[in-house]
C-alpha cells in the first residue's frame, strides 16, 4: 500500500490532489489546455527551464530532445518516442503512482515530446497498469497515437537500450552502447526514452513555461521531484518535494543509524551525515529515500539487496555474468558474524574491475551500493570479524528489502 501526500512540503504539480485519479475533463480543468504553438520556442523554454530526467541519470532533456531530433533528420527516419513507466526499481513506487493519478499529464508530455522530436510513434511501457491506461487512452485524441507496452517484470527492463529493444520486438536486455538508441533504437529508429515523470513536467512547461518551473527547487536544480520515502513501521509514501528540501524535513531521522538515497542502485549515507543533506538530483537516482533502524543491520540488508542484484542481471557480460554473484557471495560472507578471510579486500578489488565495463549501468549501480556499505558500516564490519552483530533485530526485513 502506498500513500499519497501530494501537499506535505509544496502545492501539488503533478500528484491530483485528495490522491483521487484524475480523468480528462478534471485533468483539462486543473491545468488548461495544452498548447505549445512553436517548436523552436517550445525547444527554448525547455532549455531554459533547466528541467532534467527523473528516471536517475539527471541527464538535460533539451540535448536529449535537439539530439534525437537532430538524428532523425541526418537519417531520414522518423524519431520514436518511448515513455519509460517500468520502475523496476523494487524500492519506487512514484512513477506507478503518477500514473495512476495523473495519467493525462504523462500522455501530454509524450505528445509535447513527440512534437519537438519530430516523433510519429509513441509507446507507454510499463509493468503494470496498462489495461488502466488503455483505457484512459480511449478518451483522449492524440496527433501522435500512443501505444502501451507491457515489459516483464525485472529490474533491466526499464533500462533504455533493453526498453528500446523490448518495444521493438526483441528481448528486454541492455545493448551495448554503440550506436546509441538517440540514433539507433526502435525500429532501427531514433528513439527518445524519457522516464514518465519528466514527461508530465515537461507537459507542465509547455503549458506555464521556464519561469513557473523555475519558481520552485534551487538556481542550479529547478522543480520539483517526486520521491518514494520508507519509514519502517509507517506505510510507504510519495510525496512532491522541490530540490533543496532538507532530507530531514522527509524522513524521521530519529532513532536511525543510515539512510539510503537513491534505491538498490543508491548509496548508503550515515544518519548525522544525512541530516545535513538536501534533496540533490545527481545523488537522488531512482527517487528512493530509505532510513535504516538502529536495530538493523545494514550488512544484512545490503546483503539481501546485493544478492538480488546479481540474480537479476542480464548474464550477457563478464561484469555480470560474474563479478556481480562472486561481490554478492563475498558480501553474505561478511554479512555473518564470524572470520572474514580477504573478502572485504576481494570485494574493493572486483569493485574496480567491474566498474564501467558493463554492457549498461547496473554493475556500475551495484558498485555504488557496495562501496558505501563498506564505508558506512566500516565499525560493523570490525564487529563482525570479531564474531558479534551489533543489532538487537536480526531476523525482520525492511518493508523496501523485496529480495
């Protein structure tokens, strides 16, 4: 079950209000027509706008836009525009959420996106919901007609390369790099994979323009974001916050001794170091912010997370197909009391080897997790090696621990 308090730290821009969905005539009410007039104009207010992806990478989405574009004229092919709703990270739960309430800004965006692409295919691809959204899209008359895909159910599905190889027919599995799906993708296509969340704010500044986006976050990271907040004990919430919020005005820090920012792909950061933090889109990743108790052990859960890491990789390249299992392996190791031989050293030392040479990100994610575990926990790691854990719960899981 998750919960919605779409008012809890600004007015709501994405989320219905009252957390009750919101259909075409109530979503044309709340927030007008669209209208985007001018491509060039359009393409500079998303410039100026400084809006960026939400999907983790934080990547521009003016050069995204202008870059796909610009391929599909070199190329001759019409751009495909596909709107990442996978969320197969285990621990998010907002872009299933904005999908649920808002499903209309969503669809706005991918025409929005679609316009300034130059795009005349369109797909929503998600894991779950779709039979919802076709049936939203029954209402709708679109110039770009939008198709729903529904992805298996797996961590790499929402991946942009296995996304765009999913969508076009094949198997969801990350391609290697080159070319890239901005020039190659769907279809042979060049393909915009954008995640859902920024296409609803993209919807957002056609309609009120970069000013208005601006008026909330920081100088250098405008808007607002959604985020998925654990609190053990408490139902699961999202909530809309600007960048710059303090990580304490979302989370109960009281009586925890870690958060993890990020999700499975995160980092692990100390409760006094977190305190100080504010809501940052280069550490933000998959909109996951999660307190560990200081009855946890943070080994433990990591451990859990690590090993599903590993059985969830595609198996297609070396880092995966096994550093990923051996750093999983050597984690459980040092997740249980008792001699720890060389792995800590062992997993420092695969960290390196597997990092950046993967088919796609996920060694890359994992390795993040793991190097802050090392450093976070570094005192129960020392407790381990003398044989005791330092936690007083040692057998329940964190409600965001699906492994």
């Amino acid at each position: 079950m998750t919960a919605t308090f779409p008012d809890l730290l600004m007015s709501p821009r994405l989320l219905a209000p009252g957390g009750a969905p919101a259909d075409l005539d109530t979503h044309e009410e709340r927030y007008g027509p669209l209208a985007y007039g001018d491509l060039e104009a359009l393409l500079r207010l998303v410039a100026e706008s400084g809006l960026t992806g939400r999907g983790g990478a934080a990547f521009p989405v003016y050069r995204k836009l202008v870059s796909v574009a610009e391929s599909g004229r070199r190329t001759g092919r019409p751009p495909v525009v596909v709107a990442n709703g996978a969320e197969g990270e285990p621990a998010s739960r907002k872009d299933k959420t904005l999908l649920r309430l808002s499903p209309h800004l969503v669809l706005d965006g991918i025409q929005v996106a679609a316009a300034a692409t130059g795009a005349q295919e369109a797909h929503l691809a998600v894991e779950e919901g779709a039979s919802h959204l076709e049936s939203v899209l029954t209402h709708r008359r679109d110039p770009v007609p939008v198709k729903v895909v529904r992805l298996p159910k797996r961590f790499l599905s929402g991946q942009s390369s296995a996304l765009a190889r999913y969508v076009g027919g094949g198997a969801a599995l990350p391609a290697y790099k080159n070319p890239p799906i901005r020039e190659r993708g769907v279809h042979r296509a060049p393909t915009l994979v954008q995640n859902v969340e920024t296409l609803a704010h993209l919807a957002l500044i056609a309609r009120y323009g970069s000013d208005w986006f601006r008026s909330a976050g920081t100088p250098a990271q405008p808007g607002s974001v959604l985020c998925t907040v654990h609190t053990p004990g408490r139902e699961v919430r999202v909530v809309e916050a600007p960048f710059g919020t303090p990580l304490a005005r979302l989370l109960p820090l009281h009586g925890t001794s870690a958060v993890l920012v990020g999700g499975y792909h995160g980092t692990w950061i100390p409760t006094k170091e977190a305190a100080e933090l504010t809501l940052d889109a280069t550490t933000l990743g998959a909109g996951v912010l999660a307190t560990l108790p200081t009855d946890r052990c943070g080994l433990t859960e990591t451990a859990r997370v690590l090993r599903y890491l590993a059985l969830q990789s595609a198996g297609q390249c070396g880092p995966c197909l096994n550093g990923l299992p051996r750093m999983a392996a050597a984690f459980g190791t040092l997740a249980t009391p008792g001699p720890q031989g060389t792995h800590r050293a062992d997993i420092a030392r695969w960290s390196g080897l597997v990092e950046g040479r993967g088919a796609c990100h996920h060694p890359d994610g994992t390795v993040r997790l793991v190097r802050s575990a090392l450093t976070t926990f570094a005192a129960e790691l020392d407790a381990h090696a003398g044989g005791f854990c330092t936690a007083t719960d040692t057998q329940g899981e964190l409600t965001w621990i699906s492994a």
